[in-house]
C-alpha cells in the first residue's frame, strides 16, 4: 500500500484542490483511509501499487503546464532559433539573421564567447565567427541559454526565497556541467552548460501553478531538511523534475536535454546510453551545492554516487580541478548573463570530491 497524502489545510487555492485531488483518484479505485493526518492536518488517499502504477502523472503534469500560460510559451526568439537549427535544411545564415535581429541576444552571446567558459586566445568580434570557432550548435546553445535567462525575473511570492537563488543555482549547474566535459576532454560542453542552465525550470512552473504548495515544501524543506523531490511529490503530486521533462518536451528540445531535466536528481535511473548528461549535471549540482551556490536541494555534504565518478571516468584530481574552477567560472557567467553576482558561502572540499 502507497500513500498519497493531499492536504485540504496546505494553502491550495479553492480551484486548484480539487482538481489535483480527482486526478490523482479519478479511475484509480483509490480510497480515502482517513482524514486528519496529524503532519498535514490533510487527508491521506491509500492506493495499492498497482493502482499507482497507474497514475499518469505526466498527464497532471501536463495539464499544470497548460494552465501556466507564462511559463509555457517559450520566448519567440528560442522557439526560432530551435527551428533553425532542428531543420537539416537550415543554414548558418538563417541562424545568424535570427540573432542579428534582436540586438541584446547578439551581444550577449558574444559576451558569452568571449569570456573566461570559452578560453578563446582571440576575441570575438562577430556572430559568424562565433559560429565558425565554436560551431553552429553550441552558438545555439548559448544562444537558446541566454535568451532564457529572463523567465527567472520577477517576485517568488515566497517568503525568504527568491527566484535568484534558482537562478545562481542554475549558473552553478551550467558551469559545472560544462567544466565535467571538458576535464573529460568530451565535446558538448555548450550543450552541458545548456542542459544544467535549465535543469530546474520545472521549480518555474510550480511557482507559477503551486505556489503556494512549493512555500509548504520550501518551508519544510528549511526547517526539516530531507529529500526535496519527494517533498515535491508529497505537496504537489509531482516533483520538479517531472514538470521540467514535460516543457522541454513540449518545447522540442533535444532528448539529451529532457531526459537531464526528468532524471538529474537519479540518473542512474536511465539506460547507460543515455546518462552521460544527466550524470553530469548531477554531478555539478551536487558541487555546487558544496559551494551553496543560491537555492540548493542537498545538503553541502553530500556524497556524489560513486557509480557516477566511475562512469564519468572522474578522478580525484579532475574533480579538485573543477572545484577549483567553479567559482571564477560562476562569477563570469553570472555576470554575462546580466544577473547579480552569486553568493558563494561555502568552501569545496576538494577531499570530498
Ligand atoms: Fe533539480
């Protein structure tokens, strides 16, 4: 027997408690064992496995994301550039007329080019030459990287967290992911810089659909600590994870990208085949985490799994490497993509890694 525990008393609005309540019992044989949970003051709904073996969760999540209009429509501008780029006919001038348009993206990216996460020995004068140096894909993911980057503004609603701690954890995941790469010496470090940018934008959609169930699972999480996802799960019926594999889905994005936003709190979840991103941005969001980099998930202690440090190949020299490295990186990308500077509170034990 699994419970589900949805609480009448967690500030759901009127509209929002029963929808989330008949979807997780409609068709399910699900019964109510008792209301007056004595943690939740809710209900607790008890399903046979089986049963929860049939909840659709992607369908609620889904629907979630349909009834989060801002959060659901990607910027215009991304949406063309994956155009673009996802058509085998497509041409570097296509891309380029794309980003020549819209000014501020154009020189962002050329900030992003000519910064310390590239190392370039010349500077970048020009997006045809970013492109011709670095390749049309990774100017496509810093390209769609930083035209993203403003779904983090606005308030939270939530008392003690803002969106920013989101986001300076997100730089935090992106630089790390990359610098995995290239300790590795792999190519794709744009598209692991891309990948762990916006591994958390499910958090986006529960602030904007859930807000006030994700102030519950902040505010226990704080206090109590634990495992966040399943808090996530517990409070909302689903976890971060969840909803950020269904936008990245719904916004086409490639699979490498949504497999790492639905599985990079448990990559090992995934086949061999496909865990090599994920891994890695689980990875950097567990070192960045040591260096409590904004909004962090998992305590500073943390062990990194050790079946991902042999997969990865990481050594104990490769990982000091990227302690060593994330900071300065943080710093410089913070600073690019026109965001306030990270607070790093914390020192990396590089023993640890
Ligand atoms: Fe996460």
């Amino acid at each position: 027997m699994v419970f589900l525990v949805i609480s009448p008393f967690m500030p759901l609005k009127s509209t929002q408690r029963p929808m989330v309540q008949s979807r997780y019992t409609q068709g399910l044989n699900a019964k109510l064992i008792r209301v007056g949970n004595p943690k939740t003051t809710g209900m607790v709904i008890g399903m046979t496995q089986s049963s929860l073996a049939e909840v659709d969760s992607m369908k609620f999540v889904e629907s979630v994301i349909a009834e989060s209009p801002d959060i659901a429509t990607m910027p215009e501008v991304t949406v063309k550039i994956i155009d673009i780029v996802e058509n085998p006919k497509s041409k570097m001038e296509d891309l380029h007329d794309v980003i020549r348009n819209d000014p501020a993206l154009s020189a962002r990216i050329l900030k992003v080019v000519n910064s310390a996460l590239y190392g370039l020995p010349a500077s970048v004068a020009n997006i045809d030459r970013a492109i011709v140096l670095l390749g049309l894909s990774a100017v496509k993911n810093i390209a769609i990287a930083t035209s993203m980057t403003h779904l983090f503004n606005g308030q939270s609603g939530i008392a003690g967290f803002s969106l920013n701690d989101i986001w300076r954890h997100s730089v935090g995941m992106g630089v790390g992911a990359k610098l995995v790469y290239s300790s590795r010496k792999r190519p794709g470090g744009d598209e692991a810089f891309l990948a762990g940018l916006i591994a958390d934008l499910g958090m986006l959609i529960e602030r904007q659909a859930l807000g006030q169930q994700m102030a519950e699972v902040i505010q226990h999480f704080l206090e109590d600590g634990g495992d966040y996802c399943a808090l996530e799960q517990e409070y909302m019926g689903a976890n971060h994870q969840q909803f950020g594999l269904a936008i990245t889905k719904q916004w086409r994005f490639p699979d490498a990208i949504c497999k790492t936003n639905g599985y990079h709190h448990d990559p090992l979840s995934l086949p061999v085949k496909d865990r090599e991103l994920p891994m890695s941005v689980y990875l950097a969001d567990v070192l960045a985490c040591r260096l409590q980099v904004g909004f962090c998930t998992m305590p500073a202690d943390q062990p990194i799994e050790q079946e991902v440090i042999n997969e990865l190949g990481m050594t104990d020299g490769m990982l000091a490497s990227i302690c060593d490295q994330m900071p300065e990186h943080i710093r410089a990308a913070e600073a690019i993509l026109n965001r306030p500077e990270p607070k790093i509170i914390g020192r990396l034990d590089h023993m640890a890694c």
